[in-house]
C-alpha cells in the first residue's frame, strides 16, 4: 500500500478532474469570477482585513489580473484565485478545488518528488524516502532545490497555503508537499538538489516517479502514528492511557457516535474499575472531528458545564445563508442550522451578531477524577486542539507535547459559494471564535509543559514516555 500524505490522499479520493478541452474558460469568464471571488469573499468573511488591509489584498488582486489575460482550464484558474485568497493569511478562507490541478497530472501518471520532509526552526529536513530518492537518507538538510535556497522555496510554498501563521504553513507543507512542491516546480524529470548530511554538503539529482511506486521501505524502528486507531489501557503507576482516535466514525456513517460512545464509557469503566489515578489523553495526529463526539469524552473528565468559546461572533451574508438554507433541505435538519437561520432572520446582510450556543454539562453518573495530561503535537486538528483547548482553558487537565499548528482561537466556521462560470467552490470563515479564557490572539494550543518532538521519532515512542513520566511524577 502506497504512503501519501493525508491531504493528497484526500484529493485523489475526493475530486473528480474534467477533461479540459471540455472547461476551457475565457478570459472575460475568468475575469468575472475572479472579480466574484472577491466581492463575495469581502461580503461574507468575518474579517477579510485580518492580516492585511483591503489596500494590499486589492493591491495583489491588481497584480495576479494579467495573468487572466489568456484561455485556461479551471484547473489552473483556481491555482491563481488561491494564491491570491491565500494571501490575506487565514486558514479558513480558500479555494477548496485548488488541487484539481495536480489529481489531474496524478491522473495522467505524472511523477512526484520522492519525499516527504518535516519541517524544524523553518528548515526543511528529508524525513521519509521512496523509489527514485534513494541518494537521499533520512534526516538530511535541504539545502537547495532546482536552484532555489530553501528560504526561497519555502516563501514560494507559503504562497500557495492558506495558513494564518508561518508554522501552521509549515505544518501543512509536511502534510501537502508533493502537490504544492509540484506546483512551485512543475513536472520535471528530475530535481538537482543540495543537501546537507552530517556538515558535508552534498549535490543530488532526484527523479521524479509517479504515485503507484510511492512505497516507503518498512522500518521497524520507526514511530508511525496513525490517524485513526483507538486505545485504551493501564501503564505503570496507575496512570490510564487513552488515544480516543478521530472524532468521527471511520468505519461506517461518518458521524454516527454509538461506536466511540461505547469505546470511550468502556474505557473509563475499566480505568474507574483498575484504580487508575491519573489518565494521559493522547491527541497527535489527530484529524479532529465533531463536538458530538469530543464532548462525550469531555463529560467524563470535566468538573463543570463547558463549551468551546467565550465569545462566538457571525456575519451574515447571502453566501451564508445560502449555504446553511441547502443544510436545512436535508431530511433530518440539525438544531444548529436551525438556530443559525432563526438568527439570520434577524439580522442585516454585513451585520456581526452573537451566536449563543448551550454549555455541554459534566456527565450524569460517576465521572474520572484523577490527574488528566493532554498530549498534542503540531498534527493535532480541529475538534482535537478545541478538545485540549476546553481542557486547558477549564482546568481539566494538563496539557504536554508541542504547540498546534491548528489554532485555539480562530475565524472559522467555515461555508461555501461557488463561482458563477468555473463552477470552482471557495470557503470563507462567518465567524470569529474566541476560546473559552478569552484570549483573543489567534495561536494554537500552547502546552503548559513542552516535550520536544525528535525529528525522526523510535518506535518506542519517546514522546509519549515523557508524558508517562510527567503524568507519574517523575523528573524529565
């Protein structure tokens, strides 16, 4: 089974590419939705002007306007469009087909890069090897590639991600680099390279190979986490260790919760019943997930009623409302599009009004009241850095590992509009979520005791036996 990173495997399963002789757009069509894309984006976004103001987002639009000036397929249209969404640095604001381009040359067996890297202190390090990299070993130094610093390349990279900070860009590099390294480089045969390998500088010539030979060399000494498995058990010193996997259901209906409901009550029926006095709670490489599952487990540990923001502020917009009345369509409504449109009703088209959402109440029965550590690290996502964040704000717990990329308080909530001739589908944020103690600045969860991530993680976990350490009491 080829490894790819999770977001390509997400395009490949996810987007399907027109033949584009059959979706070639003129530059007039193009000109039109680029001109919708921003008008629409400004109406709709809680704060367009977040990270930059409207002078410079309009500068920019200004300057990606020629390159509109000729026929193109969507597919490189939306390439355009999302550099210039990405531009004004907030994660929840772009063009989601910006990757039909490159399913498109994956299609055609185009070549990847034979790679993957972690990126550390802003330097990019080789941190996985396919067929075709074999000059290359884990751990080395990208020095230069195709001519480009690293420090260029990165820049060039941002460019192409929406991210409200550099390290969440970073982040999402690790997670996407085959797709936008591809579309900074282009389909070449072969990559010249500069390394850096225990302090010796090294040249390399890369070839690019296509998906299907995507296979990394099984390593038994290395530390793969997965996005999906659940856990649970005792460790030494009566400490629980649970890793509840994603806040979704991978195995049928995506949001049925009667599964995790059953594994999450029996895990701690059996820590209750073992005398556990302190639980680690393991959310790296957590996708997230929804509330209707993170909360359950939430109810176990908490202390208090809770909920994931103290302040929780939307904009209405025809795009908004449009995009929650297609909600409503369905069978089985849910109550928060409901109160969502109850309170669209009430408000003008460009006004920010509260959103008031219940607080979750501890759980009805015997809960866990021992020591709770909460271990993340920079692919902890979504409902899993809101999880943490409930619990770091609430005093529930205790929180280890490494920064979230994702962030605690954010401009999220997202929705959709399409454009008019492409037919390209671009997210916006209606809302601007501030997390429950009130901090307004848009970072991650910061842990209250850090643990640093090796760049190449042992199978034996050396992360999560500091956490076991911490959780016992014991120096680290």
């Amino acid at each position: 089974m080829p490894r790819i990173t999770a977001l390509l495997l997400c395009l490949l399963t996810s987007l399907v590419v027109a033949d584009t002789r059959e979706n070639l757009l003129g530059p007039d069509e193009l000109r039109a939705d680029f001109e919708q894309l921003r008008s629409e984006l400004y109406a709709s976004h809680i704060d367009a002007f977040a990270d930059r103001s409207r002078a410079e987002l309009d500068r920019h639009f200004r300057t990606l306007l020629p390159e509109l000036a000729q026929a193109m397929p969507r597919e490189q249209a939306a390439l355009i469009f999302q550099r210039w969404v990405a531009f004004g640095n907030v994660a929840h604001a772009r063009v989601e087909d910006a990757g039909l381009a490159f399913v498109q040359h994956i299609n055609a067996g185009g070549g990847l890069l034979p790679f993957d890297i972690r990126v550390q202190d802003g330097e990019f390090y080789i941190s996985e090897t396919y067929p075709g990299g074999e000059a290359l070993r884990v751990g080395d130094r990208m020095v230069e590639i195709d001519g480009r610093s690293i420090s260029e390349f990165r820049a060039a990279l941002h460019e192409e991600l929406s991210a409200d900070n550099a390290y969440l860009a970073n982040t999402l590099i690790e997670l996407d680099f085959p797709r936008v390294a591809w579309q900074r480089l282009g389909s070449l045969s072969s990559v010249p390279m500069k390394i850096e390998r225990q302090g010796e500088s090294i040249e390399v010539e890369i070839e690019s190979r296509p998906l299907d030979s995507r296979e990394a060399a099984a390593d038994p000494d290395r530390l793969r986490l997965s996005w999906s498995r659940r856990d649970a058990g005792m460790q030494s010193c009566r400490t629980a260790y649970l890793r509840p996997g994603p806040f979704y259901n991978p195995d049928g209906e995506m949001w049925d919760t009667s599964a995790f409901r059953s594994f999450i009550d029996e895990a701690f029926a059996d820590f209750i019943e073992q005398g556990a006095e302190r639980l680690v709670i393991d959310l790296r490489n957590n996708p997230g997930g929804d509330a209707s599952f993170s909360d359950h487990l939430l109810a176990w540990i908490a202390d208090e009623p809770f909920r994931f923001y103290s302040r929780f502020e939307v904009r209405n917009s025809p795009a908004a409302r449009a995009a929650n009345a297609r909600r409503l369509e369905g069978e089985h409504p849910n109550e928060t599009s409901l109160a969502y449109a109850e309170a669209y009703e009430k408000h003008d088209d460009g006004a920010v009004f509260e959103f008031e959402r219940p607080f979750t109440p501890p759980r009805d029965g015997e809960g866990f009241d021992g020591e709770v550590f909460v271990l993340v690290n920079r692919h902890s996502y979504s409902n899993a850095v809101t999880t943490a964040m409930i619990i770091q704000d609430y005093g529930f717990g205790t929180i280890l590992g490494e920064p979230t990329a994702d962030l605690a308080t954010t401009l999220g909530a997202m929705e959709h509009f399409t454009l008019r001739h492409s037919g390209l589908r671009v997210g916006f944020p209606k809302a601007r979520i501030v997390r429950p103690n009130g901090d307004e600045r848009r970072l991650g969860v910061q842990p209250d005791q850090r643990i640093a991530t090796p760049l190449i993680e042992s199978a034996d976990d050396p992360v999560l036996q500091s956490a076991l350490r911490i959780a016992c009491g014991q120096a680290d």
